[in-house]
C-alpha cells in the first residue's frame, strides 16, 4: 500500500485550461443504491478515482475532482460521493443545518468531470441504524479536531471506510484543508491494509485568502471580515518563518568570522553592513516554532478583540504531521502543520498551512 501527494490542478476552467460549455456537459449517473453502485460499469484497464464530499459542492470541491479526473485520464473512471454522515456530527441541529444542494452538485460534478455521483440515503449507507462496529480513530483522533468534536473522527473514518469498499476505487481524493482528517484516512489505509492510493490536494482559498467551506455561506459580511483573521495569522506565520530561516543561511554564509566581518566592517565606517553582518552571525534556527505560534496569535488575538463580530479561539496548534502531536520549541528541521479552528458568531472553521523548517520556503 502507498500513499502519494498530487498537487491539484486550480484552474477553474479545468485541467485542459478550457471549460465546457452548458451545452457539451454530460450529466454524471445518478445513483442512489449499493446495488446501483456496484452496477457501474468498470473501466477496462484504466482507473476509478472517487471524490468523497458531504454535497453543497464549492470550487475547493471541483478542484478535486478534476485533479482526479487528470489522475484518471480520458479512459478512466470519477466517482463522487455525496453523502452527509450523521456519525460525524456531534449534534442533531449541526446535521440539519448542514446544506443540502444535490441539484447544484451535480451541475458542479458534471463541470469538473465527473462520470457518476453516489448519493445514497442514511438508510443505505447504515441500514438498521447505527453500525455496532465502528473504526476508531485511535490517539491521533482525540488531539485538536478530535477533543473539540468527540467521537468525529471515529464517525468519519467509519463512513470512509464503508464508501472506499463500495466504490472501490484505485486512488481516492481528500483536500488538505481538513488535514488532520486526511493524516487519519492515511493512517486507516496503511494500518488496516486498504488497496488504495491515498492523495492530497492543496487547499483552495477564494481572492480575500479564506479557505473555501461549505460553511463560509453562514458568514454575514462582517463576519466574513473577521474570519479572515485565520489565513491572515497562518500567512504571517509561514512569513516569520521563511525571514527567520532566511536571516539563518545568512548567517551560515558569513560563519564562522562573523565578528570578525562585522568588526572590519566598522573600521571601513560601513556601520549599517556591520550591524547587518553581526545580526546575522548571532541568528539561530532554535525558537522558530515559538515565533511561528507567536505571530499566529498575535493576529487572532487581535480578532478575538473586536467588538460586534469577535472570533472565538478554539486552538492554534503547531504539530507533526504525522500524529498531530505538538512540536517542540527547539525544533530545528522537519515538517510541520500550523492548524487553527475558531467561531465566528455561530459558524466554526477550521484552516491550516503545511510548513517546513530547516529550509527556505
């Protein structure tokens, strides 16, 4: 079993660069049922990708699923799933408030390239009820995401687990902006030895830098401006830490001898140069986790101050992407992922960035 990385092609006007017309779109198979499901036609040597969505399609949604359709290629196969997964939600007014728009979703799917939508009822998906048997997500579940939402994680696995033996795909398509749902689905495949591949697309955010949700359609304009606060704190943060890093291979270029450098350039009266020199001798990648999570808070705070339309801090946390445990102030080199999950009024986002430390962005 391998897992892989794919960067998703954002262009909305597809991965040839030319949308099609109302008039060309073929409508993707409806199907409702297992047995309709398992019906479907594989291809004959070529590939099924599957998109797994909740509906209320966005171009974060469409983005995913023409990545797969490229991964597919002419030949191959795209199925969407639309499904909203009443284990995940952790109260009964969540689930109803929840959009449902399969209507649109198909025209979305259609658009992006889609072959078949999966759209099946609770009753299909859970017949009898609540499964008795559920995956549990284990450690990792319970951390960020997991503590704030009980019992989530084990819901979304349970239902990915059963939609990936339904469709059956050869490589299945999950956007990074959830990335601790994303390490998880990686983690179940690996462990319990699912034959799929595994691939991640980038976040799809609109012009302001919000990452698209289907819960961005709560927001009032006001709200809107406050929300912004999320990218705006990971942006800076991932800033702070290229300069730091940045001001760190300075240092390494003009060691050892910085002093020296610094001194030589005083007695020349080139006071600035010196002063720059002697900055950049003294800089150290140690610390730079402690001014990514700083500067992060720093601008939430800012937000949580305002008056009418407040953000509400969940968590801020800097983690290994691996186990979505905490990274360590002294951490030199490595991957990280900086993840925020605040509310504004009465709609809870989440959002991230992937950083790398140790080397220029």
């Amino acid at each position: 079993m391998t897992t892989s990385s794919r960067t998703g092609n954002t262009d909305p006007t597809g991965p040839q660069g030319t949308a099609p017309t109302p008039a060309t779109l073929t409508a993707p198979a409806l199907l409702r049922t297992a047995a309709e499901l398992d019906a479907l036609p594989r291809p004959a040597g070529a590939e099924r990708a599957v998109v797994m969505t909740m509906g209320a399609l966005h171009e974060g949604h469409a983005t995913l699923i023409r990545a797969a359709r490229e991964a597919a290629g002419p030949d191959g196969q795209v199925v969407v799933t639309v499904f909203v997964n009443p284990l995940q939600f952790g109260e009964a007014a969540d689930l109803d408030r929840y959009p449902r728009t399969l209507d649109a979703d198909l025209e979305t799917a259609a658009a992006a390239g889609a072959d078949a939508v999966f759209a099946p009822g609770v009753d299909e998906v859970y017949p009898g009820g609540e499964p008795q048997v559920r995956i549990v997500a284990g450690p990792m579940g319970e951390r960020l995401e997991g503590a704030w939402r009980p019992g989530h994680f084990d819901g979304m696995l349970t239902v990915v687990a059963k939609l990936l033996h339904l469709t059956r795909p050869d490589e299945a398509f999950y956007g990074q902006k959830d990335a601790q749902q994303l390490a998880l689905i990686r983690r179940m495949v690996r462990d319990l030895n699912f034959g799929v591949r595994i691939t991640g697309v980038p976040t799809v955010r609109d012009a302001d830098g919000l990452a698209l949700s289907s819960r961005n359609r709560f927001l009032s304009p006001q709200e809107r401006h406050t929300a912004l606060a999320l990218p705006r704190a990971l942006f800076a943060a991932r800033d702070r830490l290229a300069a730091q890093q940045a001001l760190h291979e300075r240092a390494m270029a003009t060691a050892p001898g910085g002093d020296d450098r610094a001194a030589g350039l005083n007695r020349l009266g080139e006071a600035r140069a010196a002063a720059d020199a002697q900055a950049v001798a003294l800089a150290r990648p140690n610390g730079a986790p402690a001014a990514v999570r700083a500067t992060a808070r720093a601008i939430l705070e800012e937000a949580a101050a305002r008056g009418k339309h407040p953000l509400v801090l969940d968590y801020l946390a800097l983690v290994d992407p691996a186990d979505f445990t905490e990274i360590p102030d002294d951490r030199e080199s490595g991957e990280a992922v900086l993840a925020v999950a605040a509310r504004v009024g009465e709609t809870r986002l989440i959002d991230n960035i992937p950083l790398t430390f140790g080397a220029l962005s």
